[in-house]
C-alpha cells in the first residue's frame, strides 16, 4: 500500500522541501549566538563612568561609537588600574542594552593597556 502523488503535488514537495533546505542554511550560516558576536578593538580611553546601580563601569573609546560595558566581577579587577587617555585594547561580545550596540568584556584578560 503507498500514497501515489499527482505530478503537481511532487513539484509542490520538492518546492517545500527546498524551502526549508534554504531556511536551514540560511539560519546556520547567518544565524546568531552569543559567542559568535566577538569583537576585538583598540583605542584611547575617553571617559570611564560607573553606572547608577550594580558597580558596572562603562567606558567610551575614541575609535568606536559603541559603549564598552564591564560586569562588576570585571570592573572590581580593573577599576583603578585605567584611566581617560590610556590607550587600551579589548576584547568581547556584543550585544544589546536599551537598544544600543555596546561590547560586554567578560574576563579582565580580555583588557590590555597598549
């Protein structure tokens, strides 16, 4: 016993099946995750703020619109230690916060005066 398919109900099972062939690639190769978003960039430190609430540092580079935003576990090792002109590299992860592109340093590691 099988199911026989008219010639346009095969054409439209091969159209299905190779839209969602095309969906799937199209999610695997542009699809995001977390630690894909990396991001490695350098510059001079403009401005060093501590957030209003949590101890969370934000710092602004003269080579990027986007914030650089340090967890508290990170800007308890690094508070003190950086300062308006120094020049830095920094590595991290990009994400969102009230709409607004901003990299999120996840290690202290990932800070390095230049």
């Amino acid at each position: 016993m099988g199911i026989w398919l008219q010639r346009e109900e095969k054409i439209a099972v091969v159209l299905l099946l190779m839209a969602l062939s095309s969906l799937a690639v199209a999610y695997w190769a542009f699809g995001t995750s977390g630690s894909d978003d990396e991001i490695s960039l350098s510059g001079s430190i403009v401005s060093i703020r501590e957030t209003r609430t949590g101890g969370h540092l934000i710092i602004t580079l003269d080579s990027t619109p986007m914030q650089i935003f340090l967890p508290a576990r990170v800007a308890e090792r690094v508070r003190g230690s950086l300062s308006p002109g120094d020049r830095i590299e920094v590595r991290g992860r990009i994400s969102e916060y009230m709409g607004r592109s901003e990299i999120e340093v996840r290690r202290p590691s990932d800070i390095t005066k230049l």
